[in-house]
C-alpha cells in the first residue's frame, strides 16, 4: 500500500540511520541508496541542510517538515520527517515523507514574475495615463466612477476627495446632462462602448466641450464590469467647425438667395451643389440633374463643345467661359454667359460657376448689329450715290465748259459788263468740276480705310508726294525741308500717307503768304512715347483756329475765300488720321504760319 | 436597365498580377450576370462605369462598396438605361510590362480606349470623360501620378 502512494515513502533504521523501505517515488529521491546502506553516504538528492538534521531528530524525537526544499536541480519537495518507535517505545528509526510539490512552486514563481511584470505595466500605464493629454477614467457596470486620472481634477479643480460617482454628472452642462447620462446608461446597458461631446466645467466655471470616448473590459463569457475610457477637450476643433458650418450655411443661403444659377464642382469637375435658383430655372431636381446634367441643357448642337471645353478646363485649371443657350423648365431656350474659375487652397482645387441671364443683353445686341447693318449699307448706298452722281456729273460740266467755249468763241457781246459775266460763268464752271473731282475723291477715301497697312520708307514716299506737286512748288518758289532722320519708317497704308501729305503740302502751297516765298517743313519723329508724328510747318497765312464760323476740319468749310479751294481737304486729312486711330492737331498764328501735327498713332503701336 | 458610374481609391497599390486577376475575373463574372461597360485603373485610382438589370447591376454595386480592396466609394451616376452602350466589359490601366497585356481580351490602353459611344447622353458621356480625366490625367499615353483628392 505505501509503494502506490502518491508521495516518497522511506525508513531510515537505527543511529546510523540506514535504508530501510523505500517506495517508488522516493526512489527518484534518494536515487541509488539501497537497503541497508547509510543515508549519509547515498543522500541521492536530499539536500546537506536537511541530512545534517536527521540526527538530531533522532536524537530528540521531535518532527520536522521542511517545505518546498529544493533536491536536485529540476525538483522541489516538501519533506517532513518523523520518528518511529520499536514495542518498547524506544525511537527505532525515522519515516521519511517526501511530496512532489515542483509543480505548484514553478506556478508559485510564475506567478511571482507575473506580479512583477503587471507592476511593471500598471505602472507605465500609470505614468502614461497620469501624462497624456487626455484625462482616463473607469466606469463600473452600476455607474460609479471608480477612478478619474489626475488631469480630471486639474481641470475641473475638484479636490481628490471628491465623490466622482455624485460630482460628475453635477460638472456636465446642465443642456449636456441628460443626453450624456443616458447615452452613457445604455451603453452600460448593451455592454458596448460610447462615444460623444458634452460641455465639461472646467475649474474656472468655463464649459468646454469634451469628446468622451469608452470601451468595455470584455472578459467573455462573462458580461463587461468596467468602462474604461478617456475625455479629450475638443473645444477649438468644435468651434472651428461650428463656425465653417456657420460660414458653409450662410454662403449656401447666400448663394440660394441670388437670382442667378450658381453651382460647385469637385476636383474632378463634377458638380456637387446646384443653388435653389437653379432648380426653380431647370425645373429639375438635384439628383435629375447630377454630376454633368448642366450640359444636357444646352442647345443639342452646342453639348459636345460645351463639354470638350469642360473637360478641357477642368486638365488644365483654365477658368471657363462661354455663351450659351439654357433651357428652362418651360422648354424655352435663354442665351447665358456661364462661367467657372477654379479655386485652390489646401483643401484641393474646387470650381465654382455661374450661369448668368444675358438673353435681354443678347437681343439688345442683336437689334444693334441688325440696326448697325442697316447704316452700314444706307451710308453705303449714300457714297456710291455720291461717288456716281459726282462722276456722271463730271461729263455734263465738261461738256458744258466745251459748249461754252465754243459759245464765246462764235459769239461776240458789245456790252463789257457781258464780258465780266462770261469771265464768271467760266469760274463758276471750273469751280464746279473742280468740286467734283474732290467729292468723288473723298468718297473713294473712305472706302480705302481698309488699305492694306506696309512698313513705308518716310523719305522715299514723301518724295514721291513732292514731285506729284512740283509745278505748283516751282510756281511759288517754294523751298520744301523734308526731316524723317528721326523717323524714317512708319507702319501705314500708303494711299492714306499719300493722301494726308498731298492735302497738307498742297494746303500750305495754296495759302502761302503774299510777302515771302513759302517755307515747307516736313519732320517726322517720335513722341517720347514712341509714338510716330509728322509735322507739316508753313510760313503762310495762318488761320483762326477756334472760330465758330469758319470750322477748319468741315466738309466744305473754308478759311480764305480769295484762294481757290473746295474746303474737302482738310476733312479729308482728319477723316483719314481719325480713322486709322489716330489724331490731328494743329497751331496756327494769323500772318506767320500753320503747323499741323498728325499722331499716326498707328494700329501696330496701338496694340 | 440602368447604368452605375462610380469613383473610389484601392487600398494597395494593384500589380500588373492582380491586375490581370481581376480582369480575368470580372469578365467571366460580368459576362455570366450580362454586366457590360468599362474600368479604369491609374495609381490606386479606380472608376468604372457598369450597365445591367436593374438588381444585378445594384448587387454588384453593394458588393464593390463593401469589398475592403478599396475605399471611399462615390457613386456618381446610378440611373435608367433605355439600351446598352457598351457590348462588353473592359478596364483599361497601365500595366508595367505591356507585351502580355495587349494580346488579352478586354483590356484596353489606356491611350487607346475607344471614345465614349454616341449612345450614351452626352451628360453621361461627359461623366466618363470626367472620370478618365480623373484617373489617368491630360495625357493618358503617361503614367500618371496623382491621386484624387479624398471624397469631402
């Protein structure tokens, strides 16, 4: 019966203490001792503290238990000793009991590790806790808060002796209270987590809002028993995004309020938000028409380039713009001018785009081009009527003029006052197709302000103009100073040159002062802006520049009614300079000359 | 009938591998379920346009909005179809190493994808282009590296 006990059963017999019974287990004890043999000789592993007591045991009779000795290298027993008696009551050995208890004591310092490494942790997590940021807190499944990190006295600046499960809820605003203590209930409830913002009263008296955030200790099956959960103050984010919501709301009011069709568009350029007024123009809903539905309301023929443009804006960040027909609820077509800019800043690009009511503009400007038209041929018409009744008028003066001359020569008058009137009919006649000729030159100028403009060489084309007017230049003894060093080039039509300078230089020809032979000064230069400018100085008449009743730059208008002229040249200079953008000006003192100023102000500078 | 388009990023970058998985794939899938229509890839950016029965073509888009390859889904398009556009299913990406690529069924370069055709309303149309724009950039013969800016 003692071979099959769970424990090290041996005998040590006499004084000497030698072997007596040993069971199995005690076997791997004592190891090779065998009967009879002393125990101190084979102690197998039985350890030298627990040999050097057997004696005195024997000796005294007492009994020893030693607990959790370590024998051996792998192995601890609990080894209790005690004596035994012979008939006569004297001690005849000692019964030794070993148990096996190395199991229990490797559990033991296990179990002493782990205790150190849990003080390890808790107290990393201590510190962690007790420094983050963010205040910690545990909630049991009745509710009572059974801890609050030092952060949550430091900002509510309750004192540590407070009760958390009474003070908390009396620090939540009182608009806040309800909704957290029950959200936070029927978390507890449900045994899941939470997750909201409340205002928390900070120890100043100030609420900010808290972003409060808890799980549950899960240890299944069982049902959770502890909260634990952290607060994090989220005032200026909550601020921050109540106010873009504000601005977000005001801006979308502001945008629904405006008569006009405004809409947004992401990145990618779809649209995301379309404002009231364009669902009252389309009739259509948000979701009708979607991110593109803008370009099925387009004139059919007008979709797929309103849409390459689109698309085209949209790779490469160019603001769109272009005019186009709108189709509104009714079915009727209105001309808008839509337009869409690209906004970036670091929430990525967005679009932004209005589709503007022009129709009104676009009829307005159709009934003007259409009016426009109109004048343009009526005035047309005029200066081919003109152009034409100056020429075949030309054919009866001449004949006239051969008529009469053939009159005078046949016919002879006794009366001299006769002669002086034929002298005046002859005038009259010369002036009348000398008028004609002007007109139907000043007609012909008009139709050449589309000539074809060429870089000229100022030198070469002004003497050209002079040697057309040398006669009259030889007539008068005229001395002609031609300056175009500071100038030599200028980008013009040659007719128009030709026929400013001619008028001018002829001008100053015909109204030279009796007294002095004429001094002509032709200086082309550039203004210090580089503008070109010929000048044309005289030392002739003059003129009265601002006088109402002789207008120098007049049709027909003429300063010196002695001189020949028609009065067509000088509108014909003004007409021609104004119409290629450019202007005239002129000086004039009565008796000692004229100067005219043409700015050419020429279409290649303008631009 | 009706026809989905959609935008969204894929979690991990796809290999040319994965790629071709899932061409092979969804096209034995699609033409099973009579799904036509076509798939663009770039740099995580994927859009696809799909045409179908009305349920199957809102099954397939419960299943690609839950699967968890990719995220941010946005749905752009999701209405009634009177016809089909598209005869079959393709996707059209960059693969790394082009020669397997062009032989495949259904795969597409990306510079050399058909225009939309002119049965889809030109809103529609739009919509595609958009979308190509989006995930392969102004020149679609480049890789293109750039990702969408995240759905707000």
């Amino acid at each position: 019966m003692l071979r099959q006990l769970p424990a090290g059963v041996a005998t040590l017999e006499g004084p000497d203490l030698r072997y007596g019974f040993i069971n199995d287990r005690m076997r791997e004890l004592v190891g090779e001792g065998q009967p009879g043999q002393r125990v101190t000789d084979f102690p197998g592993n039985l350890p030298s503290v627990f040999l050097e007591m057997l004696p005195r045991i024997y000796t005294d009779g007492s009994e020893h238990t030693a607990k959790a000795c370590a024998c051996g290298p792998h192995h601890c027993y609990d080894l209790s000793v005690q004596p035994y008696h012979d008939e006569q009551g004297q001690i005849a050995g000692l019964l030794l009991l070993a148990v096996d208890v190395s199991e229990q004591e490797a559990a033991r310092q296990r179990a002493h590790e782990l205790a150190l490494t849990t003080r390890h942790l808790d107290a990393r997590l201590r510190v962690l806790t007790e420094t983050a940021p963010l205040m910690t807190y545990t909630v049991d499944a009745a509710g009572a808060v059974t801890y609050v990190s030092p952060q949550w006295y430091r900002f509510t600046g309750q004192p540590p002796t407070a009760d958390l499960t009474a003070i908390w809820p009396l620090l939540v605003h009182p608009d806040d209270r309800l909704r957290v203590l029950y959200e936070s209930a029927a978390g507890r409830r449900t045994g899941t987590g939470w997750n909201f913002e409340y205002r928390l009263r900070r120890y100043d008296g100030v609420y900010r809002w808290m972003l409060s955030r808890a799980l549950p200790e899960v240890h299944p099956p069982e049902a959770p028993f502890f909260w634990h959960g952290a607060l994090t103050e989220v005032h200026l984010e909550r601020e921050l995004s109540e106010a873009r919501r504000r601005g977000e709301a005001e801006l979308r009011f502001l945008a629904d309020s405006i008569p006009e069709l405004v809409w947004t568009a992401s990145a990618e350029g779809l649209v995301d938000y379309y404002n009231q007024f364009t669902m009252e123009y389309t009739g259509l809903t948000k979701e009708e028409l979607g991110p593109t539905g803008w370009v099925g309301l387009l004139y059919l023929q007008e979709q797929a380039a309103a849409a390459r443009r689109w698309v085209q804006s949209v790779a490469s960040g160019e603001p769109f713009e272009g005019e186009y027909r709108l189709r509104r609820h009714d079915g009727v077509y209105r001309w808008h001018t839509i337009r869409a800019r690209q906004l970036s800043d670091e929430s990525g690009p967005r679009w932004f785009g209005t589709c503007s009511d022009v129709e009104e503009q676009y009829r307005l400007r159709q009934v003007l081009q259409t009016q426009y038209d109109e004048l343009s041929r009526a005035h047309h018409n005029l200066d081919t009527f003109v152009y034409a009744a100056s020429h075949d008028l030309r054919q009866p003066t001449n004949n006239l003029r051969g008529l009469f001359e053939e009159l005078r020569r046949s016919a002879s008058f006794a009366d001299p006052e006769q002669a002086v009137m034929l002298g005046m009919v002859d005038t009259a006649l010369a002036e009348l197709d000398s008028t004609l000729i002007d007109l139907a030159t000043t007609v012909r100028t008009q139709r050449q302000q589309q000539e074809p403009v060429e870089v000229l060489d100022m030198s070469l084309v002004l003497e050209e103009i002079l040697l057309g007017l040398r006669p009259e230049i030889m007539q008068r003894g005229a001395r002609i100073d031609v300056q175009v060093g500071e100038a030599p080039g200028l980008r013009y039509s040659r007719a128009n040159l030709r026929s400013v300078v001619h008028n001018l230089v002829s001008n100053a020809l015909k109204f030279s002062h009796p007294n002095r032979p004429p001094l002509i000064v032709l200086r082309s230069y550039l203004t210090p802006d580089g503008q070109p400018v010929l000048e044309v100085r005289d030392n002739g008449l003059g003129m009265h520049i601002d006088d109402p009743a002789h207008p120098i730059f007049q049709l027909f208008a003429r300063q010196h009614t002695h001189v020949d002229g028609t009065g067509v040249g000088l509108y014909l200079v003004q007409r021609i300079v104004s119409s290629q953008g450019g202007h005239l000006a002129v000086t004039s003192v009565i008796g000692e000359g004229t100067t005219f100023t043409i700015h050419w102000h020429t279409p290649s500078s303008s631009s | 009938m009706k026809h989905i388009v959609y935008l969204s990023r894929a979690v991990h970058a796809l290999t040319d591998h994965d790629l071709q998985h899932l061409l092979d794939q969804s096209r034995h899938d699609n033409e099973q379920q009579g799904i036509t229509g076509v798939l663009f890839y770039s740099h995580g950016n994927i859009a696809q346009l799909f045409e179908g029965e009305d349920e199957i073509a809102d099954a397939l888009f419960a299943r690609i909005a839950q699967d968890g390859r990719h995220s941010h889904v946005r749905k752009l398009v999701d209405k009634p179809i009177a016809a089909r556009s598209f005869s079959n299913w393709s996707m059209a990406f960059h693969p790394l190493v082009t020669e397997g690529f062009e032989a495949l069924q259904g795969f597409l370069l990306p510079h050399h994808m058909p225009p939309a055709p002119d049965s889809l309303p030109i809103a529609d149309a739009l919509v595609v282009e958009l979308v190509r724009l989006a995930v392969f950039g102004p020149d679609p013969s480049q890789p293109y590296h750039h990702a969408l800016p995240l759905a707000p």
